[in-house]
C-alpha cells in the first residue's frame, strides 16, 4: 500500500465546514473590538449567537461521520473563542498578532475536546 492511501484527506464539504468555522468564529471575534476591518459594531449578545451557529454548522460539515459530535462541538468552540478573544482585547491599548492566535487557540480546545469525546461515544463497536 502506498503512503498517500493510509493518510485521510480533507473533502470539499470538510474545507467548507473549515472556512464557515473559521468566518463565524475567528472572523466575529476580531471583528467585535477594534481588531475587524469592516466595524460591524454589533452586541456581544447577538455575535455569540452568530459565532455558536456558524461554527455548529462547521463543525457539523467537518465532522462528516459524527455530525452531532461535530455540532456541538464546533458549537462550544466558537462561543468560546468570541468570548475569549472579546475579553482579552477589550481594554487593552495594544495587542501582537501573536497574542490574539495564542488566545484563539486555547479557547477552542474545549470544544475540540467536546467534539472528540462525542465522536468516541458514537463510535460503533468492532465486531
């Protein structure tokens, strides 16, 4: 067997999750401070709303076997990283890019972790 045909590759619906994931999560928590580039000055209420579906249904188009799991992880992700990413740059003067890809990182890891532990739970057994 060849090396490329063990390793798993993205799919174009996958991508498509990976690009909403990132536009509802990434995208609306830069752009709820003075990060964005567009200054869509909207309430955190309503960007946590449009951040948690975006990124369940990028978690949902990821996650092409365990949609549930893909949901709500993807779903705790995104709210998280709004929340984070507004709290840490709220207040603050000056902030390095790195800072912001750092914070970003650690706030989705409890919804990745969510998301896997679902997909552990409706894993069928081998038989």
């Amino acid at each position: 067997m060849s090396n490329e045909s063990k390793q798993e590759k993205f799919t174009g619906m996958q991508w498509a999750g990976l690009v909403v994931f990132l536009a509802s999560s990434l995208f609306l928590g830069l752009e709820i401070t003075w990060f964005g580039i567009f200054d869509l000055n909207m309430p955190l209420k309503e960007v946590l709303i449009y951040a948690t579906i975006g990124s369940a249904l990028g978690g949902t188009l990821m996650f092409e076997e365990y949609k549930t799991a893909g949901f709500f992880g993807g779903a705790i992700a995104g709210f998280l990283s709004v929340l984070a990413l507004y709290y840490y740059e709220n207040y603050r003067d000056s902030i390095r890019k790195i800072e912001l890809v750092i914070v970003y990182a650690i706030s989705i890891l409890p919804g990745i972790g969510v998301g896997f532990l679902l997909s552990l739970i409706f894993r069928s057994p081998k038989q």
